[in-house]
C-alpha cells in the first residue's frame, strides 16, 4: 500500500469514526431531553422538597448562610405554593 493510499484510509476511517461517536452523541443528548420534556411535572411539595434539599446542601457548603436559605425557601414556597 501507498503511503498516501494509507494516509487516505487512516483519515477517512477517524473521520468517520468521529461522525459516529458525534451522532450517537446528539442522540443520547435528544433522548435525555425528550425524557425530561414527556417527563411529569412534579407536585408542589415535591418541589419544595427539592428546594429544602439544595438549600441544605448550599448552606452546608458555606455558599449561603442559614437565614438566607430560610428567607430564600420563603419567597419560593410562595412561588410554588400559590401556583398549586
């Protein structure tokens, strides 16, 4: 085999290869986000749940203090209570 005969191959084959890695790439990346779209929405008091959880963990993690969390999961409770 010519040596531009296999420079050809060896560049046609990772290309190809790298098309294949992308495409299953954006497929993965579409299959997530019709998962979270078809999702349920989740109810208030899960949410808040979740809410409380973050809060925690942030506090826990000196992001934010322990009274801005309380005042924070407030205004949101509002949010997403009134919402229901």
């Amino acid at each position: 085999m010519h040596r531009k005969t296999a420079r050809y191959v060896t560049r046609t084959t990772t290309a190809a290869a790298g098309a294949v890695a992308t495409a299953a790439t954006s497929v993965a990346a579409a299959a997530v986000a019709a998962s979270i779209v078809l999702s349920p929405a989740a109810d208030a008091s899960s949410r808040m749940d979740g809410v409380r959880a973050d809060l925690q963990r942030a506090v826990q993690l000196n992001q934010i203090t322990e009274e801005q969390a309380l005042s924070f999961e407030a205004k949101l409770a509002g949010r997403i209570l009134g919402q229901a």
